[in-house]
C-alpha cells in the first residue's frame, strides 16, 4: 500500500502481521509463478523473476516454496493469470489502484467491485485514477544501511530520482529505513548500482507513486483503512496504492 504518513502507512496492521502471513506467502508464490512463466524460470536470466525471488527472500518466504512456485509455472496443468489493473475512489475522494493477478477475472472483478461497495468507496474505469500516480521503481533499504546523508549520496550516484528517509531505531519495519524512486524502466539498472554501495535491498518493485496526497482524518480516515485492508486481505489482489495523507496522530488511533 502506497500513502502518507511519515512514511509509516502501514504501522496500523502491526497487530495482525502473523496472521496475513500465509496470505503474504500466497501472493508471493504467486508473483514467483506468473513471473517466471512470463519468461525463463532461471532468476540469473529473468529480470522479473529475479526481483520476484528476492522479495521473497526479503520476507523469510522458505526457499523450497520458492523453487515449488517455480517449478509450477514449467507444469502443463499450471493456471494462467490475468493481470489486471482496478481503479476507485475512496472516503474523502481518495485515489485508489489495485494491482490483481488472477485465474478467473469475473471473480476477481465482482469481488472488487462488492469491496468497494460495501465499505464507502466507488470502483471507476481504468485510467479514471492512475493519472494521479506515477509507474516508479520503489527500493527500500533498512535505516542501518547509512545515514541519510550517506543513502542519499549513493542514490545520486546510481541515478535515482529521489529518497525518502525515516530512521526509526534501526529496524526495518512498518516503513522504517530509507526508500529510494527511481524512473521504472531505470529500476534494474539503479538497483544493481546501489546494491554494489549498500548491499542487498530489502525489496526492489515497480509501484504505483501518488503525484499528490489528499488529506483525510477521523473517521475518513478510518473508513479508508478499512477500505485498503478489505481490498488487500481479497485473494486475488497483489497490491493496494492510495494517494492518501494521514496524520501521525490519527495513525495512532487506528492502531489501537
């Protein structure tokens, strides 16, 4: 999920991370699959599957489910998925894309389409939110791989676009760490020239990036939130962006 709220968007979903952790996996085999038979399924000659494999990796997923979720892809009898791309709005006219990889696009586009009507928000046609967001490659480091002086300079150097930091206490989690744009096409290319200044990234994607926020508080806020999570925790779903701004202090509230 892509928003605002000093760049910790996602620390309202603390409570339940072992609990989304299987469906975390899901998807990720998911990704593996789709990847790796869009192309060859060797990660060394498979830009996509290569960045598939080490998000995977990034989130403790077990290496004999990533060699399963491959291996499936080379099954005759394996499912072909559709990507597709979902646009709405939400409370207080938030922009919202969902990013679905799916066996059966009826289902996919009902279930969508009910979550945005049950829970406050309205599903649009394609292309009726995505001009508010711009395709950016997005790679996050943990707040120990430099200072932000340091992240920034090697960003530079790279070629990247721009960096976001949030030192936290060290950990990477729930946002913390520093998180670098860069064009999408030029997302390879930057990736392999930090990883030779800053080591290994913590994930390396293509993301939908807000050009602007929208503010929302109270119980917008809240309705947003559980808007985003209904859409995200959808079996077919693989990611949730949003181009909303949430203070700190309403954050707070939503996690209880």
């Amino acid at each position: 999920m892509a928003g605002h709220s000093k760049f910790k968007n996602i620390m309202h979903r603390k409570g339940r991370a072992d609990a989304a952790r299987s469906k975390l996996f899901s998807k990720l085999s998911r990704e593996i699959t789709v990847a790796a038979k869009a192309g060859m399924p060797d990660p060394n000659m498979n830009p996509r599957l290569r960045l598939a494999v080490n998000n995977a990796k990034a989130e403790s997923l077990p290496k004999d489910v990533i060699d399963r979720a491959i291996k499936k892809s080379q099954m005759g009898d394996a499912a072909n998925y559709d990507e597709i791309r979902y646009e709405g709005v939400g409370p207080g006219g938030v922009g919202i894309v969902v990013e679905v990889l799916t066996d059966n696009r009826n289902r996919a586009a009902a279930n969508v389409r009910s979550i945005f009507g049950k829970m406050g928000g309205n599903m649009g046609a394609t292309g009726s939110v995505a001009f508010n967001f711009d395709r950016a490659g997005e790679i996050r480091y943990p707040s120990k791989a430099g200072t932000e002086d340091a992240v920034m300079d090697a960003a530079i150097e790279a070629g990247a676009d721009d960096v976001e930091s949030d030192m936290g206490d060290g950990v990477y989690e729930f946002g913390e760490g520093h998180t670098i744009y860069t064009a999408f096409e030029a997302l390879n290319e930057v990736a392999a020239a930090l990883e030779k200044t800053l080591g290994p990234a913590n994930s390396t994607k293509i993301i939908w990036r807000p050009k602007s926020l929208v503010p929302v508080a109270g119980e917008q806020a809240a309705a947003l939130m559980r808007l985003i999570d209904g859409l995200d925790e959808e079996d077919d779903v693989q990611a949730v962006y949003a181009n909303f701004d949430i203070s700190d202090e309403d954050m707070a509230t939503l996690a209880g």
